[in-house]
C-alpha cells in the first residue's frame, strides 16, 4: 500500500478564473521526468492550444524518457521538442513524442473553456 501511495502523487491543475483540473502523476510511466517536474513545482505560465491538447512551457529542459507517438484522453505528459507540459484533454496525438507523466482524473472538460493565454499553475494536492 505504501509503495502505490509514493509512486502515484495527487495534483491540482488550476485554470485562472475556471476551475481546478484534479490529476495524478505515476512515477514508474517516466521516473526521471517525474522527479524533475516535482522538484520545480509550483509550475505556472500560459497555456497555448495544439488540437485538443493544452500545453504550457516550463523552465525545465529534459530528454526523452520511455517516449510515446499515441496518447489517451486524460494523459498529462512532458513534450521535450517543447521544454513543455501536456494536457491531452480530447482525442487528438502529440505534435512529436511525449514522456507520459500521468493523468488527469476530474474536470478534465474545463480545458475547452480556456483560451490561449489562460494563467495555468500546476502543484501538489493538498
């Protein structure tokens, strides 16, 4: 029971002036990523829009790990052609490989009310 507890950690995606996207990230789908996106949260920027995926660049540069041509609604993934975090919110495919990272697990419709532009911030659940 420990062991799920550490390898899947909750998150919040919050959409300025929308709402809050639950979501968790599973450290075995890409441990390295997954610890570097961990260590710099909070991440916060504007989000940009590619199909149904929502993305945000991050200060953080890392390489493929374990990378993947298809995703599933829901993926929260790392784009290294991007330096950027994913959201895959409906049936669209990466523009290039993805690390996945996890997935959201609520809300995840509140995307299509945001516009390019939108403050999002990604952190820990509390």
């Amino acid at each position: 029971m420990l062991k799920e507890k550490n390898s899947r950690i909750p998150v919040r995606i919050m959409l300025e002036g929308i709402g809050v996207i639950e979501g968790e990230l599973v450290r075995f789908y890409a441990p390295r990523t997954v610890e570097a996106i961990l260590k710099a949260m909070p991440l916060a920027g504007r989000i940009a829009f590619w199909n149904e995926k929502s993305y945000f660049e991050i200060p953080i540069k890392l390489g493929s790990e374990k990378p993947v041509k298809n995703v599933e609604k829901g993926t929260i993934a790392y784009w290294p052609l991007g330096n950027a975090i994913c959201f895959f919110f409906g049936e669209t495919q990466p523009y290039s490989p993805v690390n996945i990272m996890g997935q959201m697990t609520s809300n995840i419709d509140l995307f299509r009310k945001a516009k390019a532009g939108t403050i999002i911030k990604i952190e820990l659940a509390k």
